[in-house]
C-alpha cells in the first residue's frame, strides 16, 4: 500500500471529487440577529399580553375603506389629529364612491389640519377611484393588491390585513422601528429588514398582536426622547444600553384603551 494511498485512507476529506462533479456546499441557516435567547423573546411577549390582553390600534374606523384612508393620512401625522379631522368625514363618505362623489375640494377642508393635506388628498381620491373601477369597491385582502393603491405602502398595507382582515403581519412603523433597535430586539437599517427580522423573532403565537404591543409600548412608556425605564414591564431583561432601570413595573393589566382619546 504506497504511502499515498494510506493518507487518503486515514483522512477520506483529502479525496478530491472526480472531475466535472458539483459539489454541492449545505450551510446552516444563518442566526437570525436578535440579542435575546427564545426564552426571553417569550417573556417579553408574554408580559406585553398580561399588560394588554386585546391591544387595538389607535385609528378611528367603520370599515376596510376607512381604515385604508385613515392609516394613508396618517403619514408623518399623529393617529389623535387624524381621528380629529376623520370623525365628520366618515359620516360623510365611508366607501370609495362616497369619498368621489364628495369630491377632493371637499375632501381637502376635512382634513386641512393634517399634514400634507393636499398631496393626501389626491390619493385618497386616486385610491377610491382605483377600487371603484379595478376592485368593484371594495378594499383587496393581499399585500399585492393593496400597495397598488396610491398613497399606500407596506406598512399601509400591514395594518390593514392586520385589523382589516386578520392577519398576522408586522407593521413597521417610527416607534416599531426605534424599539427594534434601541432594545436590540431585531436592529435593522431599514423598515423592511427590520420587519423580517420581526417576522422571526416573535414567538408564532404572539405574532397577531405584537406590532400593537411593540407600538403601545414606544408610544407611552420606552418614548423616543426619554424612554420611562421605570414603568417598563420588561426592564430586567431589556438589553437597551439607554435603559435606566433593571428593576421590571408590576405586571397588570393596563385600563381599556380609549380609542381617539390617544395622546402621542
């Protein structure tokens, strides 16, 4: 047996693979970036749920339509004055041929007050015209279809198969993605990324009203210019470098949200 052969033997990953053979490379899926083990991905969710059973997003509605409108106006706007200025024009147009028939010179003196008023203005109206005549009038249940509309994106899109229909999905917005990032639960550069990372961070059965937990909990208490450490529920096992506190808040539940009462 030449000496050759022996090495090849004793150490079989030296054979080289007869010429013109793929070899195919397995990797491991790679490590979905998040700075907490399951277990502690767990807790939080699970203390968010005893805090608020049944979180609601802060948006006034009657119907898909409106929702849709309301989530497009809310661009760089706080939900509390969109509720001020939607309240009197969904009694007035509260489906996508109403909101025509209405007219945007109309429609624009509802919602004056809102940022961008005008260039909304022309989407609503856009929006309305494009499911009158693309959807029969009615609000489509995909991401496809929805980000088609004028004046809507994921996040739009997000929030409306979540409260419209009932879907699982993660809507990144300002508070979202400062969370995601500022605890290290899911850090990403974009909203996009830090929605997949979201996607797979979450435990599957918290995932429904997680985007509602994780909004609620930037908007009152880890707030963007100083988060409120000591009535956070999770303050022990964040692992924000701001944080001020690792001593947790009692955990109870939170009194009923009072929807378009919110203070931003």
């Amino acid at each position: 047996m030449t000496a050759e052969y022996r090495v090849s033997m004793a150490n079989p990953k030296l054979k080289s693979p007869p010429q013109g053979t793929n070899v195919i490379t397995r990797r491991k899926p790679a490590a979905v970036k998040t700075a907490y083990s399951q277990a502690e991905r767990e807790e939080i969710f699970r203390r968010f749920s005893v805090q608020r059973p049944e979180p609601r997003g802060e948006l006034e509605h009657t119907n898909p339509f409106t929702l849709v409108v309301a989530v497009a106006l809310s661009a760089q706007a706080t939900d509390a004055g969109v509720n001020k200025a939607t309240r009197a024009l969904f009694k007035v147009a509260d489906t996508p041929q109403k909101m025509l028939d209405l007219g945007e010179d109309k429609l624009r003196d509802y919602i004056k007050t809102i940022g961008l008023y005008r260039n909304k203005a022309k989407n609503v109206m856009a929006l309305s015209q494009m499911l009158v005549d693309d959807f029969s009038g009615k609000v489509p249940e995909t991401r496809e279809e929805l980000v088609r509309l004028p004046g809507v994106g994921r996040k739009t899109a997000n929030v409306v198969l979540s409260m419209a229909f009932g879907q699982a999905t993660m809507a990144v917005d300002t508070h979202i993605f400062r969370i995601a990032n500022r605890i290290r639960l899911a850090p990403g550069k974009t909203p996009d990324e830090v929605e997949a990372r979201l996607m797979k961070v979450v435990p599957k059965h918290y995932l429904y009203h997680a985007h509602h937990w994780l909004i609620l909990h930037g908007r009152y208490t880890c707030k963007a210019r100083r988060p409120e450490c000591e009535r956070c529920v999770i303050a022990d096992i964040c692992k924000s470098p701001e944080k001020s506190s690792d001593v947790p808040a009692p955990l109870v539940e939170l009194p009923p949200q009072v929807i378009g009462e919110a203070v931003e």
